[in-house]
C-alpha cells in the first residue's frame, strides 16, 4: 500500500504519536500508528463505525 493511501487522524498528539487508517480491499479498514507502523490491525468497515460512534450503534 502506499504512502498515499493513508489518511493522519486529526487528533494526533504532536510528536511521534500517531494513527493512520486506510481504505482495505473488500470493505476493510487498515489502522497503523506510528511507534510501531509495520503492525497493521484490519477490521471491518461496520466495526470501525461502532468505534468511530464510541461504541453504540
């Protein structure tokens, strides 16, 4: 994936503290933070809904 594929949240702290989530094939979500960028978690686009919503649905 490229470097350009990844969006920088707008919260991230200043410094080196930072998510960065992507678009994954077949309606998944890619998210990586930068201390340790070559761990990638992937879920489903539905589960990053409830996350993004705080967890109620």
């Amino acid at each position: 994936m490229s470097p350009n594929d990844w969006q920088r949240s707008s919260f991230c702290a200043e410094g080196d503290s930072c998510v960065y989530v992507a678009r994954g094939h077949e309606d998944r979500v890619l998210v990586a933070d930068t201390p340790t960028p070559e761990t990638v978690i992937t879920v489903s686009a539905p589960a990053w809904a409830v996350f993004l919503s705080g967890g109620t649905t």
